[in-house]
C-alpha cells in the first residue's frame, strides 16, 4: 500500500497546475474527464469503429471490450492500494471523480488501451496523440499524482498490448 503524501509528487503536481492550469486547459482537462469515465467515451469509439468498419466488426468489438477490461483491471488495482487523491493546499481538485482512490489513474489506464488497441486497428500510432493530453489532464485538475498517471498508463499499455497480440488487432492490409 502506498502510504502518506509523497511530497515530490505534491510539488511537482503543483507546479504543473500553475504552469498550465488556465481557463482554456481546465475546460479541455474537464471535456477529456468527462470523456474518458469509465472508459465511456474510449468504449463508444470502438462501438462506432465496429459499426462502420464492418468486415473487422468483431475485431473492434475485441478491442472496445479490452478497453473496458483495462478500466476494470484499475479499478481493481486501487482497491488493493487503496492510495488517497491529493489533497493539499497546493494542489487544487478542479473536477468531481467517484472515488476518493488515485492509484493507478483509471483515465490513464482505459486511455492507453484504446490508443494501442485502436492503433493495431487503423494501422496508425494513436498514442503520442492520446495519451499525453490525457496523463496532462489527470494533473491539470489536480486528481491523481504523476506515479498515478504513469502507471496507468503503464497498466493500460500492458493490457492493450496484450489483447492486441493475442487477437491480432491489426490495421487494414
């Protein structure tokens, strides 16, 4: 279990916040939180690329329902470490979330499995344009601490990339 408050994570998260948290960032970290709960928005994509994709139709559906299962395997994650939000002077929490749990960040997670399930899908790297925005966003409004984010990311990318070998999601040839 991870235990107190990480004073480094508290600072650099902080600092992220005053270098970048602005009216216009907020508002896009606020949209991408919205987007991504409970993998939701990641989830609705795969169902929209198995609709128009049809002769992959199961292979998108693979893929959306990985994206759920890595959300899920987070959600698991956090109720073994049971690690607490920030909460500090420092940091300002600009976003409801329905949990009081930080680690991994779920976001992070249901993320960079879309990126890399969707990616083997349409044959382009959809990480560098994904994921980033969304690991600034958990930051932004001040709900996870980087290691969070991290590895969310990291369980997130281990997961993906599984499904996606053992499916063979693999773009258009």
């Amino acid at each position: 279990m991870l235990e107190g408050k990480p004073k480094g994570e508290i600072a650099l998260l902080a600092s992220v916040q005053r270098a970048i948290a602005n009216p216009t960032t907020v508002k896009a970290a606020r949209g991408l939180s919205h987007f991504g709960e409970h993998s939701a928005g990641w989830f609705a994509l795969g169902l929209l690329g198995a609709a128009v994709d049809k002769s992959r139709r199961k292979e998108w559906l693979v893929a959306a329902t990985g994206v759920v299962g890595a959300h899920a395997a987070s959600i698991a994650v956090k109720r073994v470490v049971r690690r607490p939000r920030p909460d500090h002077p420092t940091v300002r929490v600009l976003v409801d979330t329905p949990s009081k749990l930080s680690f991994p960040s779920s976001h992070a997670t249901s993320t960079t499995a879309a990126a890399v399930l969707y990616s083997g899908l349409t044959g382009r790297n959809l990480v560098p344009a994904l994921v980033p925005p969304m690991l600034a966003s958990r930051l932004v409004l001040g709900v996870h601490y980087p290691t969070d984010v991290l590895a969310g990311a990291v369980l997130g990318g281990v997961v993906g990339g599984v499904l996606r070998k053992k499916f063979r999601l693999r773009g258009n040839r």
